[in-house]
C-alpha cells in the first residue's frame, strides 16, 4: 500500500473519532445542564428557553445521536452552525484569534462536525443498520398490491369520445 492510496481502515477510524467526537460533545451538554462534568468557571443562569439552555440541549441531544452514528450527516451539519454561532456570538467579540479569545474548542467542533456532514458516519453507526435493510428492502421481490393479483397490473386506458 501506497502512501498515497486510502487506507482500509478509514472506516473504522472515521466511526472511533465519531464517537469520542460525540461523547466530548455531549459532555459539554451536560456541563451546562447538570454541572458534570464541573464547569471551568461559573455557569451563567439557565433555564429552558434561555441561549445557554438551548445550547446544551443540542449539544447534549445531537452529542448522542454522533455517538451512536443516527442521522449523522444532518446533525453534524446542524450541530456546525451551532458552533459556528457560538464562536461568533461568545468568542469572536473577545479577540480576533481563537487562541486568544478560548474559542479553540469551538472552531475545532465546527469543522469537525462540518467535515461528518460531508464524509458520514464510519463504522458502528445505527445510520449503516438502516441503510443495510433499505437495501434489502429495495431488493427484496415486491408484493402485489392485492393478494391474489398478478405481479404486472397493466393500466386501465380510458378512451375519450
């Protein structure tokens, strides 16, 4: 193998990042939901509706769905402009450079998310149980619409007087 060809085992390695990808998100969910893991400083007030809540159901809601690999590609899309609000909104007025302003986590997130958007879930995904019995569903011999009929119904032609 070449190190110009792709490895065999992009798969696997694309659905291990997915995953920790997924729990660290998830975690920072919780962080701002249920104080764990602890917090670096103090959390702002948060209720349901508020910009922090809101924030930490989706991450915490779309974190799980990447660990599990569900309807990966339109959470991570989902999930990328999360992040990218976030760097916008709460690090960017700060300072210019995401080392300056501690926007680093939420720049790598974006991209990350952005990039599964794009490449898909890997392995250990529930998103390659589901396309596997689609696939078997769309080969699989149809039933006809009513039992008993024949397989090929031809059309019924109505002509016009």
């Amino acid at each position: 193998m070449s190190i110009f060809q792709a490895s065999p085992q992009t798969h696997w390695a694309l659905g291990s990042l997915r995953i920790v990808l997924g729990l660290l998100f998830m975690a920072e969910g919780t962080m701002k939901w249920f104080g764990f893991p602890p917090p670096p400083g103090p959390m702002p007030p948060m209720t349901l509706t508020s910009l922090v809540g809101v924030a930490g159901l989706i991450e915490m809601t779309g974190g799980f769905l990447m660990t599990i690999g569900l309807l990966t590609r339109p959470v991570a899309f989902i999930l990328s402009g999360e992040m990218a609000i976030a760097y916008f909104y709460a690090h960017f007025p700060q300072a210019f450079f995401p080392m300056t302003n501690n926007g680093m986590p939420a720049v790598l997130f974006c991209f990350m998310f952005l990039y599964y958007s794009f490449a898909g879930a890997g392995a250990w995904a529930v998103d390659n149980l589901l396309a596997d019995a689609w696939e078997r569903r769309e080969r699989a011999p149809h039933e006809p619409w009513l039992p008993g009929m024949p397989q090929r119904v031809r059309p019924i032609r109505v002509r016009r007087q």
